[in-house]
C-alpha cells in the first residue's frame, strides 16, 4: 500500500532509528491510542488506525503498517526480520531459529582460547545496562540498599570484598551494577526465550580484550565495586578531584586492600571489566556465570557503554535476534538438554515452581 505524505511525514517524526541502524518495533511502540492520549501529535497514527479498523489485539497488522511506511519512507533499502527494521550496510543480523543454528553460528568464535562471554535479553529493544541503572530512585538509594541487607541479614555478608557482597545481592535479585553474563552460550539462549512472548529475544556475544577480564580480587574491580557504596553526591562534583570524597573512597577501598595507594587516575571509574566470579553458590556454578561490573562516566547518574560485543569481518555490529515465534520451540530443545528454570535456578522453590508447572499442563 502506498500511504500518503502526512502518514509519512508522522511515521518518520516519531521513529527514529538507534545508533542510525536499527528500529526494533516492540508492541508498546504501536499503541497508537494509548500513545494519543499521551501525546497528541500520535492523533495522526491514531486516526488512520481507526479509520483501518484495527482492533487493539491486531498487533501484526499495525507493524506491518509502520513497516511499509519506513520500507517507503527509505526506499527499500532497508531490510525487516521479525520486528525488526535494520540497514544492512550499518549492522548484521543473524537470526537463532534453533540450537543448532546457533551452535553453528558459535563455530569459529574460539581463537587461541580466548575467552568468550554471552548474555540473552528476552526483548530486544533492552540495552545492556545494570539493574540499579532502570531506576533512578533506586540508583539515588544504592549505597542505602546494601547497608539495609546486611544490616537485617548480616549472617549472609561475611566476605573479603564489596564485589562479593555485589554478587551476593544480585543472587537475591536486589538491584546491583552487576549483570549477569555466562560462558555457555545455551544459557544465555535459554535467558533470551524465556520471558516476553509477544517480543523479539536478543543474544550476546561478547569477545572482551585480555586487560577487560579480571577476578574478584582484582584492584580494579575493587574499584568500581566500592563505587556502589558512595553517596549518590558521589557523582554531583568530579570524581576523584573533590578530596573529601576521595578520602572516604580509598577508606572503603583500602578496607579489603590495605596497600592501596591514594594516587588514582582521573577516568578510572569511567570503565566496565568481566569478571571470573567465584562459583560460591549452585547457582552460578549452574549456569556457569561471569558478571560485567560497571563504573560511571561524569557521575553516578550515567552508565557506561559497553562496546565489546563482536563485529563482522567487515566491522559491522552482529545483532543475533530469537523471533518471539521460535521461542517456545527453542525452549522446548534445550528441555531435552536439562536446561531449565529448575536446572539453573536450583534453588527449592524455583524447582517447586517448575515442577507444579510442568505437571499442570
């Protein structure tokens, strides 16, 4: 269908493409009525909705509206998988339709032993950002929250170091500046279909320099992790030039590292590293886990940006996309392998809930 220049002209006013490569169209984004109420200026996508007869439900119908007003908008030089719009000369896109297609896509990742990292996100319009990043309120908090755990619970906080009370609390699902990655890429796959039904899963691979990988015990995860225990002013004058903070930062450092010295460099904390985490629980040990720490960039309110995932030969971002279509069917092949909720998640409850629901169907 060719649709006329006002429908354009909205279309391409109120969808903007990420990093100038991709539009991921989640079902949010084609709301049309709920966007209108909103905001007014979506009265326009809202009207020729109406005027089509979509019902709420007509999900596909929508995208696919957007999809061919953004394909003529471009002039077909774009290319759609799934619900995604993407520009094949800025990015690549694989798409996982099973595990065989994405073990076939891992061949040849390995060099020189090198390590490699993965994460699966069950909606693809999500960044790679720490928990404590998708609340601001909770992020104001962070120091507030890991001094009420270990205040009610402190039996359970009897470490070496901040960023083993870090991956203590993200076991507990409380928000950290931690995430969560794993060395096995059927993990990552099994985190990316399990959630989200109506949306588009995203797969990671990330093939992090030699200097980006380091242990719990590292200085520089010491670092950022103590970061987490700074007041959210931390971050309101320059990091390490106000002194006074400075000080109370290398106390809380030299706290677990007694040779510490004062002298840091001024960029320090603008900076993430993958860590080797001790397996001192099931459950990182079954999903064979790792975590990315994060820092900040000019204070505590903005999250760094990890840039370690793989390119193409042509050095073009890879995207691997799990259509939300497969994901049942995907969920279903790891089944056979044992991988599920009370395989990784070995606790008694969450293995409770995966046998009532397994014997419920």
């Amino acid at each position: 269908m060719k649709y006329d220049k006002e429908i354009l002209d909205a279309v391409k006013s109120y969808y903007q493409f990420d990093d100038d490569s991709y539009l991921y169209l989640s079902v949010k984004d084609i709301e049309f009525e709920r966007m209108a109420k909103e905001d007014s200026k979506y009265e326009v996508l809202n009207k020729f909705s109406y005027e089509q007869k979509w019902s709420k439900a007509s999900f596909r119908k929508r995208q696919r509206f957007i999809t061919e007003a953004i394909l003529q908008i471009y002039n077909n030089d774009l290319k759609t998988e799934s619900n995604l719009i993407y520009n094949p000369k800025k990015i690549k896109v694989i798409t996982i339709t099973s595990i065989n297609k994405l073990l076939s896509q891992m061949k040849g990742l390995v060099e020189n032993n090198d390590p490699i990292f993965f994460r699966g996100q069950s909606n693809f319009k999500w960044k790679i950002k720490a928990s404590i990043y998708r609340n601001y309120n909770l992020l104001k908090e962070e120091k507030t929250l890991i001094d009420e755990m270990i205040q009610n619970h402190p039996e359970e906080f009897d470490y070496k170091n901040t960023f083993e009370i870090l991956s203590k609390l993200q076991h507990y699902e409380l928000p950290t500046r931690l995430i969560d990655i794993t060395t096995n890429p059927l993990i990552a796959l099994y985190f990316a279909c399990q959630d989200n039904e109506r949306e588009d899963g995203q797969f990671f691979v990330f093939k992090p320099q030699k200097e980006k990988i380091k242990y719990c015990e590292s200085d520089n995860v010491a670092i950022l992790s103590n970061l987490a225990k700074m007041n959210f002013e931390f971050g309101k004058t320059p990091l390490i030039k106000n002194e006074k903070s400075k000080k109370r930062f290398i106390h809380y450092i030299r706290r677990e590292k007694p040779y510490f010295e004062d002298f840091m460099e001024e960029n320090c904390l603008n900076n993430y590293f993958f860590v080797k985490a001790p397996y001192n629980n099931k459950r990182i040990s079954k999903q064979s886990g790792a975590f990315i720490i994060v820092g900040c960039k000019d204070s505590k309110e903005t999250h760094v940006d990890i840039t370690e995932t793989i390119n193409d030969s042509e050095g073009k971002p890879i995207r691997y996309i799990i259509p939300f279509r497969k994901k049942k069917i995907i969920l279903k092949e790891l089944e056979t392998l044992n991988i599920n909720i009370a395989n990784i998640f070995p606790e008694i409850d969450k293995v409770a809930c995966y046998v009532k629901k397994k014997y419920s169907l």
